[in-house]
C-alpha cells in the first residue's frame, strides 16, 4: 500500500491485546526515542529498502510485551498507558498488518 494514498482509520479498540501480545509491524521513519526503546527489550530490528518509502524498519518482538495485563474477560490493558511510546498511542497506522480481531479498518478514500 502506498503511504500517498488517502486511508481512512475507523472502528476502535476492542482491548483485546493482540498487538502487544505479538509485537511486529512495520515502522516508517523511526525517530531516537522509538528506537531506543525497542533495542531496550531485545528487539530485531531489520532496515529494509522500500520503491515507496526510501527506508522503513521491521520490527520483530518475539514475546509478548511485558507491560500487558490481563483483566478477565478477555479484556488487556497496557499498565503504562498514560507514558507508552508514541508508537503504542498511534497503534494501527495504514502501514500496518491489523491483528486477527481487530477493532479498526482501513478503507482508502
Ligand atoms: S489488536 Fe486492535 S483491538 Fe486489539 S488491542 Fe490492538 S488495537 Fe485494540
Ligand atoms: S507498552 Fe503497552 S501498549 Fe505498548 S506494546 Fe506494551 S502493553 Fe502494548
């Protein structure tokens, strides 16, 4: 998909943990901080060429994210909502693979 295209986010979040349980999602321009924080928790990190976007990094975590809790019910939450990194807040962006069970969409136009 390109990242020029007008995409639509609807839907919301349906907490049910799917995106920090199993962490790997592209990632277009990271800054420092990102970066940082994903190298902190033993992250593979790949820098890939892309005909769109000159760089981006795919990002593998391959347990789930230690700061996830389970509430019953089949409902998550994250125990550092209010300071979680900028890429937890702004979790799906177009770029990325929506999780089995989602609550969002992404419809172009
Ligand atoms: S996978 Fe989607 S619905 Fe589930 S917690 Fe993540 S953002 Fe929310
Ligand atoms: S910090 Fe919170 S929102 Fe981010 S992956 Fe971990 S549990 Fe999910």
């Amino acid at each position: 998909m390109a990242i020029d295209e007008e995409i639509t986010r609807t839907g919301e979040c349906r907490q049910c943990g799917e995106c920090c349980r199993r962490l790997g999602w592209l990632l277009v321009h990271a800054d420092d901080d990102t970066l940082e924080w994903l190298r902190a928790r033993d992250t593979e990190i790949k820098v890939v060429p892309d005909e769109d976007v000159r760089e981006y990094y795919w990002v593998s975590i391959p347990y789930p994210c230690t700061h996830l809790v389970d509430m019953g019910n089949g409902v998550f939450h994250c125990d550092m909502h209010d300071t979680k990194p900028e890429i937890c807040k702004r979790y799906p962006e177009p770029t990325d693979d929506l999780k089995p069970g989602c609550g969002y969409r992404f419809t172009k136009g």
